[in-house]
C-alpha cells in the first residue's frame, strides 16, 4: 500500500527507495499520507533531506549500476 502512494510524490530507486523532489508544503502533505497507511509501532520510514536538485543534492548520491534520472522539479500546485 505504501510503495502504490509513494508514486505519487516520487520516483522509485528500488523496491522501498524513492526519490522526491518536494517542497516543504508537498513534504508536509507525503509525510502526513505516510503517517496515515503505516503502523508507527511496527514499521519505519526514513526521510532524508540531500539538499535542493538543483544545487549539491545530485551530487550527494553514488550510483553504480544501473540509474535513474534525478526528478525534474516542476511547479506544482495544491
């Protein structure tokens, strides 16, 4: 269930890893969707800031292996 709605707010890296390009209204909105499906007791969800896309955030992630695009940042209304 979790994994189906995190497309919406980003693109899947591997199975539980996604890469989001959220500004703070839309983190607030994903981490409130997150709270709301998982058991808080029992599960886990790390959120990790890498910094703007557009400045060192690209830079801060290795991959080897096959990759994906960094996430265009769009504007976005809500």
């Amino acid at each position: 269930m979790l994994f189906k709605k995190m497309h919406a707010y980003g693109d899947p890296v591997q199975y539980s890893i996604f890469q989001c390009a959220l500004s703070p209204s839309e983190r607030v909105v994903m981490t409130t969707a997150v709270r709301e499906i998982i058991n808080e007791k029992e599960d886990r969800v790390l959120i990790v800031n890498l910094g703007p896309v557009e400045g060192e955030g690209g830079d801060r992630m290795q991959h080897i292996g096959r990759t994906s695009p960094l996430p265009v940042r769009a504007p976005v209304v809500v």
